[in-house]
C-alpha cells in the first residue's frame, strides 16, 4: 500500500530514519552504528561545515590514522552526525572513502571489515573507485630521490625503499602533472593537489560500492520504502536551482557538476516536498 506524504524540512528526518529502521528488518540486522550510518548517508539536509568545525575526536582520528590521505569535505547530518569524504594519496590515487562519525565526534563502525576505526589508513573494503591514474607517474621520496611508477605493481618499489631506508616517516610526493581519467571519459591533467582534490569532488557515486547507489546519489540498501514525488527542486552550491521532472533528468544534476568543477557541496532539496511511502499492508 502506498499513502501520499507532504513532507516539510522538520518531519523528513522521521521518515529518514524509520525506512532505515524499516531495512533491519530484512536480512541480517544492521548495528545501532550502521543505522546512524544510513541515516547520514540518506540524509538530504546535509550541509557541508569546514573540517575545523568537526569534533575534536573526529579530527583526531583524522589526524591520527588518515594523515596521509586527502580530507577533501566535510558535512553535517543535522540531529545525526558528520560525513567526511576522503581522497587516496601514493597507492590509494583514485580511490575514495568516507568516515562517520556521530554529533559527540565518535568514529562509526561501518560493518565493512571496520574493527572500530583501528586500522590506519584507506581500507579497500571501505573504499571505492573515483577515477584511473594514468601510468607512469613519479613518486619524490623523503630524501628527494625519485622512484618512476610504471603500473599498479610498481609501488612495489615504494615499499622496497622505506625497507633500505628506515629513518624516513615522511610519504612519497606525487610529481604534478598527471593524467586521471573517469569511467567513459577523456584522459585529465592534473597539475597540482588543488586540482587533485577537485578532481575527486567531481566523482561520479552511481558506481560506488558496486552500483548501490539510489537515484539521488545516495549509498547503501535499496530504500525502497518511499519514493521522492516528482517533480522536486533543488538548489545548487551557486544559489541556482535546477527541477528535476523525471527520473531521467537527476542526470542534469551530475552534469552540473561537470560544467563546474570547482564547486563544492551537495544539493539542498527545496522543501516541501511530497513523497509516496510504503506500509506493510500490501500492494
């Protein structure tokens, strides 16, 4: 049974969260750190915060065990918790992630082989595929040696120097420019770490995790327990507003984006908005 909601900005986080509650109840049960979880993700009144506004326990994990990645944007799930999404340095180049923490700063368990944020560091299993490095690129060492890359295999060569040189903690330097390119896309030269970080701020999600992704963008199970009326409005990091009138046109939103890479921030839907929701009574 399907029943029609007007939802203003206050009430969408009830039903945010009670879909997510709804999902643990299908399958294996979730933990109270991966609701959180999907419930930040889900959120769609996110704002993006400086990453100095972040607890101080968050940005001590960041300092601690992601040092040596790129922290690339900071968010806020009001009344849930934080998103913080991460870009891979040396051999995580084209990989991203993201962390959770909740409102006290507390790193979430995100059930992906995540021991409780004790691991250093990009995890494979928590991380997914933003865009290719283009082979061969070149590494300066702490001692200002250079180590060419010829392909995946060659970090090999990373490692193998931090073996003959112990007293060295520093991370390998990636020597701009280099060339990236993005699933059925031209190759793209990236000069400097700004352009790095941009570059992984234009990242496509519908691929990530395996193609999980719903159609605003968001990971994680199928929330298929209400949809978004259409059509519905959102405004976009310059102040212009872009209406998506199907399902179709959530593609001018990603292309948005292409036509402006120096953008950051997400969306902000324009409330109200209607939403279809499902019950458990049936068809």
């Amino acid at each position: 049974m399907k029943i029609l909601f007007k939802i203003i900005a206050a009430s969408f986080l009830l039903f945010m969260i009670g879909c997510d509650k709804g999902v643990t109840n299908q399958g294996d049960a979730l933990s109270a750190d991966e609701q959180l979880i999907e419930a930040i993700r889900a959120s769609l009144n996110k704002v993006t915060i400086p990453e100095a506004q972040l607890p101080e326990t968050s940005k001590n994990v960041i300092g601690d065990d992601y040092a040596d990645e790129l922290t690339l944007d900071a968010m806020l799930a009001p009344e849930l918790g934080y998103e913080v999404f991460m870009g891979g340095k040396v051999d995580h180049v084209g990989k991203r992630s993201e962390l959770y923490f909740n409102l006290e700063g507390r790193k979430l368990k995100s059930g992906n082989g995540d021991k409780g944020g004790k691991g250093r560091g990009f995890d494979d299993k928590d991380s997914w595929k933003c865009f290719e490095l283009i082979y061969p690129v070149t590494f300066i060492m702490p001692d200002e040696s250079s180590i060419t890359v010829e392909s995946e295999a060659g970090f090999d060569a990373l490692k193998a120097w931090y073996e003959v040189n112990p007293g060295y903690e520093a991370k390998p330097q990636l020597q701009y420019p280099v060339q990236i390119q993005f699933e059925d896309a031209a190759a793209v030269t990236i000069n400097n770490e700004v352009e790095m970080r941009n570059a992984y701020r234009r990242c496509d999600n519908e691929d990530r995790r395996g193609g999980h992704e719903d159609r605003d963008g968001r990971n994680g199970r199928d929330r298929s327990c209400f949809d978004l009326v259409l059509p519905a409005s959102f405004t976009m990091p310059d102040g212009s507003t872009i209406t998506v009138e199907t399902d179709e046109n959530y593609m001018l939103l990603r292309t948005w984006y292409a036509d402006h890479p120096d953008a950051a921030g997400h969306p902000a839907l324009q409330y109200p908005v209607e939403i279809v929701y499902e019950t458990d009574a049936g068809d």
